[in-house]
C-alpha cells in the first residue's frame, strides 16, 4: 500500500511540474507579446520587475528567454507547451545559442529538439553547447579566446564571517586545480583529519594560497581527462574536445592541452558506431589498473543520471557485487561518486547496468526509473 501511495505522489507531482512548465510558457509568450504592443520599447524589462516583483536583472533574463523562444527557437517554446522542459530547461537551451545568427540559432533548436525530455539542465546544457561548437566551430573559438581573456577572481563577502572566492578560470586549469585540491584533502582525511572533506578542501586551497604549513605555491601534477579525436589533434579538423566534468571545448583549446609539455597522450580505440570507448592504450606515465584506467575513461563521469562528478573522484561499484562472485572487469564495473554509490544501498533503490549498451538504470523507491549512458551520447 506505501509504495502504490508513493506512485500516486510521484505521478501527481510530475504532472504538477508539467503543468508548471504549460504556465511558464504561456506566460513567456505573452511577456514577448507585451514587448512586441510595447514597440519593444526598453524599459519593458523595468516594468517586467515591478510587476513580478523581481529585480531588474532577473526581468531582464525573462524577456530575454521570451524573446528568443517565441522569434528564435520554437521547438523548445513547443516543448514547454508540451509540459517536457520548464523554463529554466529552456533557458539552457537560448543563452548558448544567444551569440548565434537567428539562422543558426533555428538550426541548433532542430537538432536537439526531440533531445529535451528527461534531462536535467546541465545536461542540456552541455548537449547544445556541443551542438553550438558544431554548427559554428569559428565563432566558438572565438568566443572561447574572450572569455578566457576575461579570467578574473572576485571577493564577495557574506554573512557571519565568512566571504566567498571566486575563480573565473579556462576550464582546465580550474579541473586540474580542483583536483590538486580534492587530493590533498582525501589524503588528509585518510590521515585520521576530524575536519569535514569539504572543510579539508577549502582549508588546503587557503594553505597553497597563503603558503602556509609549509605548501608553497607552484606547480603540482593533477590529472584531467581531455577526449579529442585523432584528426582534430593532427589540426585537420575542428571538432570540439570534451573535458570530463565540464563538457565541449574548442578543438584549439584541446590542441593546446594535449600539446603541454606536462600532458600524457593515451590511444583509446572507439567503436565508430557509438563512439564508446572499447580499449585504452597501456603505455602511460606510471600507469594505474588498466581496468581501473579503462572504466574511468569509458564513464568520464559518475553514471548517476544527472550527476557530472568527472571520474577521477568516483567509486568503480561492481554491479553484481564482489561477494557473490562478481567479477572485476569493465563490463561488471561503473563508476558512481561516494554520494550516489551509497545510495545504492539505501532499501528501495535499484541499480542496474547493461555491459553490452553501457545503460546504467536507477529505479527509484517510488518505482520512477532513469537511465544514463556515458557521455556524449547525442
């Protein structure tokens, strides 16, 4: 009886959050309606926050995401309609695409179309991020050299003593940063540290950045996973690279990585169908299991739907478990963040992963199921 019940919540609330989205786009499209009677006049988006009582800056974000869904991008505003994405779903979709041509910007909103349902933003995100580096590979590099000229680091201070460091970075050196980091804190914890692991993290950025404790700044290994195909690599093509937990890079960005003098290159033969991964090369600088190796490149990130942890910080879970003969190879092994691979053992939770397509399914203790693949897989 509490599982029918917890059914019965799950769908009311599901069909509550469609039924969201049908308003969110209803009152999206009269927003741009208004804007339009308006002869786009430009204190629109003032008017917009004294009426929904919102700041300006958040009106402005509204009209924005009006204007492109209802002139720019109608298959996503026919997605809202339909219930699939709410706004802020969309809004992943019109703030990549907004640096494109109206005829571009069309073009993207085709191709991820029928990709919308079931995926969390950030996944959106990253899938028409791709799609953008695709259909502008100039633009994107362009885009990417002034951004990373407006690298910045920002003080913001808070309440109760405590102030927050920003870090405006290239998404490299901010993945490999975050790894040094998370290294050394795990390497504390283990120790016997009392601290939390995120007190550990944030104590040794403050340490490297002051010098304290004897850590002086300077350079340290930190590995990231960058995939770029061969032919992009050799300059012959400008496909983007992906850096795992971050997403598409420009193929320039990529040439520039892997062509560091700190970098290591590994072959990884693909299947030309799927672009999975079905073998990595072993010749490596002090290489790890290769089956380790092998599962963390094939996964890139934790395989719980949604979640992005890259997959140098996951747990390798075997799916039948050790202790009833499972064995320790890559069709019996994906990667999970100690968070989700604990919550595999929570009562009611189901976790199941098919070798053969890569799909890891979770079923919820309501019975709501959801698969992911390893990434891209568009």
């Amino acid at each position: 009886m509490g599982e029918l019940l917890g059914e019965k919540s799950i769908a009311r609330i599901r069909r509550l959050e469609q039924r969201i989205s049908r308003l969110q786009s209803l009152q999206l499209e009269e927003i741009s309606a208004y804007y339009e009677r308006r002869g786009r006049a430009e204190d629109v988006a003032a008017e917009l926050a004294l009426t929904l009582a919102v700041g300006e800056n958040a009106a402005r974000k509204r009209l924005a995401l009006a204007k492109a869904l209802t002139h720019r991008l109608p298959n996503t505003l026919a997605a809202m309609r339909r219930g699939e994405i709410d706004a802020y779903k969309a809004s992943k979709v019109a703030e990549p695409t907004a640096v494109l041509s109206d005829e571009k910007a069309a073009y993207v909103d085709v191709l991820v179309a029928d990709k919308l349902v079931n995926r969390e933003p950030s996944r959106i995100r990253r899938l028409v991020n791709r799609v953008v580096h695709r259909v502008d590979p100039e633009g994107a590099e362009d885009r990417a050299r002034r951004r990373r000229a407006q690298r910045r680091v920002e003080l913001i201070h808070g309440d109760h003593g405590i102030a927050t460091l920003l870090a405006d970075l290239p998404a490299e050196v901010a993945s490999a940063a975050y790894t040094r980091i998370d290294r050394e804190a795990q390497a504390l914890r283990r120790s016997g540290e009392n601290r939390t692991t995120d007190q550990l993290r944030a104590d040794v950025l403050a340490d490297i950045l002051l010098e304290k404790h004897g850590n002086p700044l300077g350079p340290a290994k930190a590995e990231v996973y960058v995939h770029v195909d061969l032919t992009t690599l050799m300059g012959l093509r400008n496909e983007p690279g992906e850096l795992a937990g971050h997403g598409p890079i420009p193929a320039s960005v990529a040439r520039q990585i892997a062509y560091d003098n700190g970098s290591t290159w590994r072959r990884i033969v693909t299947d030309p169908l799927t672009g999975a991964p079905i073998d990595a090369g072993r010749e490596r600088y002090r290489p790890p299991a290769v089956t380790d190796e092998f599962t963390r490149v094939r996964d890139r990130e934790c395989r719980f739907p949604g979640c992005h942890r890259p997959s140098q910080f996951t747990d390798l879970d075997h799916s039948v478990e050790w202790n009833r003969h499972g064995p320790t190879n890559p069709d019996n092994l994906v990667g999970l963040c100690r968070r989700h691979h604990r919550l595999k053992d929570v009562p009611g939770w189901k976790y199941l992963f098919d070798p053969q397509s890569q799909r890891l399914d979770v079923t919820t203790p309501s019975g709501h199921m959801r698969s992911s693949f390893p990434e891209p897989r568009d």
